[in-house]
C-alpha cells in the first residue's frame, strides 16, 4: 500500500502538471497534487498499512497532516532549486524526491502519526 501511495501522489503530480504545468510554476501544481493526494493517503495508510483503527481519527489525521506538510514544506523547497540548478525536467525532479522521502515518510507515519 505504500507502494500505491507513492505512485498515486506521484500520478496526481504527473497530471497536474500535464494539465496545467504550462500555465502554473511547478510549486503550483506540487500544491496541487498534494491536495489531491493527501486524503487517499490518510485512508489507506490508517486502515490498510499500520491497521490503526482503535485511535482517534481525529487526532491521527492532525498528526499526518503535520508530518507530511513537513515533507511538502521541503518539496517546495527542494524542487524549485534541484530545477534552478539542473535544468532537468519537474517531472525527473519530483520522481527524485518522491523515492527520497517515501523512506522518510513510513518512518514518521511509524513512530508518530499512526503510534499507539
């Protein structure tokens, strides 16, 4: 399910930006994206990856939402400078730090947001 995560949000990156990357700064359809993907991946890794029923929805959501914008606050960060720098593509740039952080996400997801 992890795995699906990833490549939802990385999808809803790609069509974002294929549908408006023209018009917008890749920050903007990062934001984007990010919106879409967020309560698909709220779901699925409460109820389907860390099988965290038994806890307040409430304050669970409140604890994803604070470890992924962490996450989306150094995508917006990274992203624009690995462009500014290389000179490669937004789609490239974004599948590079999808990988990185997916690493860095389960662990966060782990130990806080989904914790006992």
């Amino acid at each position: 399910m992890g795995a699906w995560n990833t490549v939802f949000g990385y999808l809803a990156f790609v069509a974002t930006h294929l549908l408006f990357g023209h018009l917008w700064h890749p920050t903007v359809t990062v934001v984007v994206a990010y919106c879409l993907a967020l309560p698909q991946s709220f779901l699925t890794q409460r109820l389907l990856v860390f099988r965290s029923v038994q806890g307040d929805w409430r304050r669970q959501f409140l604890r994803f939402l604070a470890s992924n914008s962490t996450i989306f606050a150094a995508n917006l960060i990274l992203l624009p400078l690995f462009l500014a720098f290389t000179h490669t593509s937004p789609l490239l740039g974004q599948a590079l730090f999808i990988a990185a952080s997916t690493i860095a996400s389960y662990l966060v997801h782990k130990h806080y947001s989904f914790a006992s």
